[in-house]
C-alpha cells in the first residue's frame, strides 16, 4: 500500500460541548439551561423519553481540563473544538441590553449591536464563568494547539427556552427558544460578547452545532428525548429559518470584533438511496436534510418561497462536518421519502446491518465511505474549507473502534487526495460523557471514564489514534484496518 500522509498542516483533534462533558465535580452545575431542565424532568424519565442520568455525575472537564489537555497532548492532538454554554454566560436575561435592528418583511436583516452594548452586557455577564472559560482556552492555546469555539452546543438558557413549559401548553407559551424571534436577537449579542471578549485566544468559531438535529430530534422525531419534544412540522420549519437567521446575524455579531474565521458545524448523513428507482428521493432528502440549511447561508438561497435573501449569503468561512453513518432512503407516500431500517443510524444495536456491516452500541452502522462521499459532495457544491468536527462510534468494549478509526481517517485522506480542501479531523470523544437523552450508556471516548473517581483510562484505540496523529500518517503496519469492514 502507498504511503498514506497528511500535510503538515493537517490537524488532528477532538471535540468537546459544555452540557456533555463539563459537569461532574460540585461547583460545576449549570442549572440554568433548558437541556438540565428537560433531564431533570421527572414525567420525562418516567415516561422513558430520557435515561434518568444526570449531566452533574458526569467528566467533570470544568475542573479537569488539565487532566484532558495533557491526554489529548500525548495522543499527539493539535486541535480542540471547545463548547461553550451560553446559559453560563448569561444565566440571567438579556433583553434589557437593547439593540436597534432592522425587520424587513418578517426578517432581521441588522442588528446594531454597537461597543457600549458590549459593556453593558459585560456587567450582566456571569464573571466567574467568564474567566473560567478564559482559564480552560488559556491552557489548551498554552500549549500551542489550535482551538476552535463552538457557541451553541444544543442548550439554551431556561430565560429563552422552557421546553416542559412549552409542551404543555402545545407551543402556546414560552419562553419558545428558536420559535421566538428575540433568541435570534439575544443570540447575537451573547455570541458579539463573546467574540469580543475571546477573539484574542480563539482560532476560528463555529457559532451552532447540528441546527438540524436540534428541530427535527425536536419537534418531528418526538421519541428521541430532545426538547420540547412536541410534534408539529411547521414549529420545526419555523425553528430551521429562524436558525438560519440566528446564524447569519451570529456570523455578523462575530465579525465586529474578529477577523478568524467563522463556521458552521453540520450534522451530515450519507443518504443513498435503497434501489435504483429511489435516486431522486435520495437527490430530495439530501436537498432537505442538508443543502437547503446550507444553500441559505452560503447562497441566501430559501426555497420555500423561492427568495433570495442578501442577508444571508455569504455568511459561511469554513464548514464542520459531523459525520457519524448513513441513510438508506426510499420514497414514502406521506412525507416524500423515509429512511429505511436495517441501514445506517436505523440498526440493531451491537448487531449487524442488512448489508453484514458491524453496528455500534447505539445501533449505528459502520460505514466509512460514506465520510469520503460527503466531503467530495460538500466541497463540490460550496468550495470552503472543511473539517471533520466530530467522528466517532459508542463502543463500550473498544472492539470496533480501533477500525473506525484507522478506515474513516482513510477516508478523510482519501477525500483529500482527490484536491477536498479539508483541514483536519477532530475525535468525538476524548472521553467518555453524557450522551443527551441517552446518559451514560453511550461510551464514545478514546478514555473509559470512572464516574465516581473521575479517573480517565485509556482505551486500546487511543494508541491506535495517538500513532496516526503523531506521525500525520496512517502507517504501514495499521494499514490492514483502512478496509471497510464486512
Ligand atoms: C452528535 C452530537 C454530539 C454527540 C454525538 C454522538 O450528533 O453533536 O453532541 O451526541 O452526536
């Protein structure tokens, strides 16, 4: 096999959020946000919809982000993608702080968020947290690694978003989160305070992870345990635009005091269709799932409606990919098209999916090319640079991961080679930590994590990661796990 390197350039990582990974030690409980609410809930744990864990009992990375730098130090780690949780920031109100802005139609299109504005919120600013936060950044950018910040991270502070509230009252009272047009404003300013407050320490900025997960797993996939969790298309639709537009004007927020770049980071399946006949289903649930979110903040393309809005376009520098499996897709006479089990995220957990493929503990297939395929088609479609944001595979026994690994760092170089302008790939996880509705079942770190000590192990394929990231290379004698496996 030929040599398999990457540029020097190339950066190896991992990725972190707030919620997952920070609780864990008294002192570092966040209660303020709409995520704890919802797993705190005792009708929701009742009722199954989440597992009965709490974020409190978990990593504890607030008070041991030493610990975890010097792991992802010695796996030969260049980049960290940190999250940081609004709800921290400002666990009370913004709304007093006001800003003009321009509505056009039922849009914002401008949001004059003017250095005094900055000031006052920074005496609104929870300061504690604010320097926290500057602690955790400091050690990492000590170390001369890349750091890359993710402002939004899926929770939402309890003053903007109370999800039991909401379901109750069949969306009718709030605070309604992304339904309501003041997130998109108080979003702006605490990501313009942020940045001007962190410019100095941060390479580049992503201002949301996943909005795609957070309205369909929200208001359409109800049974996933994410908040409201109420069912109903048009919320979803109306979360999606408001989204966009939260991240367009986050973008701009962003701008007034930075020059680093700033992303997106995209939940991204490989969709394929099942038979032959099913390629245009496959074309539509990608044009949905993925373009549509993307095309409005690149092109200011909305298809609904047909509009091309000036607002947005443009609002994209680099792009984060998150890529975890594929969808096996049909046509489906009631929504246009529908993913098929057996396939993809739709698997038998620790099974195997209808094409032999091995399945994780979540019930997710092992499906490396698809990585390969959606980096091609993205930087196809959007010529910007991209980055693997997060890759990773539950895997409680560390049996799969270490091919995981090995085959989706294959197919990331093999991307690449073919003039992809990707710029590295970050781990989900470094260590194991709380997986939403799903708690502490889902193991996804490269470090087992004793929750009653804290104390991080190492899992085999860590070594297996630490070899390819410090050599920038997959070398020869790991090369037999590039192989999808069968
Ligand atoms: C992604 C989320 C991340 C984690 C992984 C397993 O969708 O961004 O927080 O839960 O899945």
């Amino acid at each position: 096999m030929s040599r398999v390197s990457f540029p020097k350039d190339f950066v190896f990582g991992f990725s972190e959020s707030g919620f997952q990974f920070e609780m864990g030690l008294p002192g570092s409980e966040d209660p303020n946000g709409d995520w704890w609410a919802w797993v705190h809930d005792t009708d929701n744990i009742r009722a199954g919809l989440v597992s009965g864990d709490f974020p409190e009992d978990g990593p504890g990375y607030w008070h041991l982000y030493r610990m975890d730098h010097d792991i992802a130090e010695r796996l030969g780690m260049d980049a960290a993608r940190l999250g940081m949780e609004w709800s921290r920031i400002f666990s009370k109100p913004t709304f007093d702080v006001k800003v003009d802005y321009s509505l056009e139609k039922r849009y914002i299109t401008h949001i004059n968020i003017k250095e005094e504005h900055l000031k006052k919120l920074d005496e609104i600013a929870n300061k504690e947290a604010v320097e926290h936060y500057r602690e955790i950044f400091q050690d990492w950018k000590a170390r001369g690694k890349k750091l890359i910040v993710c402002l939004y991270h899926w929770p939402l502070p309890l003053w903007m978003h109370d999800p039991i509230k909401a379901r109750r009252s069949a969306l009718r009272e709030g605070p309604l989160g992304w339904l309501d047009k003041r997130c998109v404003i108080e979003f702006a300013k605490y990501v313009a305070y942020v940045a001007w407050k962190y410019n100095d320490l941060v390479d580049a900025w992503a201002t949301m992870n996943e909005p795609n997960v957070v309205y369909s797993q929200g208001y359409i996939n109800v049974k996933s345990g994410f908040p409201p969790g109420f069912l109903d298309l048009g919320a979803a639709m109306k979360t999606m635009m408001n989204m966009i537009e939260a991240h367009a004007r986050a973008y701009d927020a962003i701008k007034i005091s930075s020059k680093k770049p700033v992303g997106i980071i995209y939940a991204v399946s490989c969709i394929e269709p099942l038979k032959s006949e099913d390629e245009d289903v496959a074309r539509r649930a990608r044009r949905e799932s993925t373009y549509a979110f993307l095309d409005a903040i690149t092109r200011g393309v909305i298809e609904q409606g047909n509009i091309i809005r000036d607002d947005l376009r443009g609002r994209l520098d680099w792009l984060g990919v998150n890529y975890y499996t594929r969808l096996v897709v049909t046509s489906d006479a009631r929504l246009g098209w529908r993913a098929v089990p057996g396939y993809g995220f739709l698997c038998q957990p620790d099974s195997l999916s209808l094409t032999g493929r091995p399945t994780s503990d979540f019930g997710w297939e092992v499906y490396p090319e698809g990585l390969h395929k959606v980096l091609s088609d993205l930087y196809a479609r959007y010529k910007l640079p991209l980055m693997v944001t997060e890759n990773g595979i539950a895997d409680k026994s560390d049996r799969l991961r270490p091919r995981f690994i090995v085959s989706h760092i294959h197919q990331t170089y093999l991307a690449l080679k073919e003039g992809v302008d990707v710029r590295g790939y970050l781990h989900w996880a470094l260590v194991d930590n709380y997986e939403w509705a799903s708690g502490f079942n889902m193991k996804f770190g490269l470090c087992q994590v004793d929750l009653k000590t804290k104390k991080r192990y190492l899992r085999p394929s860590a070594l297996i990661f630490r070899e390819i990231a410090t050599r920038k290379s997959i070398p020869e004698e790991l090369q037999y796990l590039t192989e999808p496996p069968c």
